[in-house]
C-alpha cells in the first residue's frame, strides 16, 4: 500500500509542477488544446495510455 501512495503522490507532484512553475505558459498551451479536434485528442490520450503501461511494464520487468 506504501508503494500505491508513493506513486500517487508522485503523480500528484508531476501534475501540479507546471501549474506552479509555468502557469502563464499553462494557460497558453490549454487554450491552443482547446482548438484541438476531439479526435485527435483521443489518439493523443491512447498513444500517452500506451506508453505508461509499456512504462510500467517495462520498469517492472527490468527494474526490479
């Protein structure tokens, strides 16, 4: 369980840095998402879904 609030926490961490760091530029990058059409939207959040579990996997497999 230690491990699923490590990750959790770490989402949460990457997630809310450029919020932080950049929120001018974060606003600029959601408006030009925004205009983005909602199919290339879904291809973009797949190809990003595949690449974690291949991610996961990948460190699970070979990083112990």
């Amino acid at each position: 369980m230690g491990y699923f609030f490590t990750v959790i926490g770490l989402v949460c961490f990457l997630e809310g840095l450029p919020y932080f760091a950049f929120p001018e530029a974060l606003k600029r990058w959601l408006r030009q998402v925004m205009d983005l059409p909602t199919a290339q939207l879904r291809l973009l959040g797949g190809a990003l879904m595949v690449l974690g579990l291949v991610l996961v996997y990948w460190g699970r497999r070979h990083g112990g």
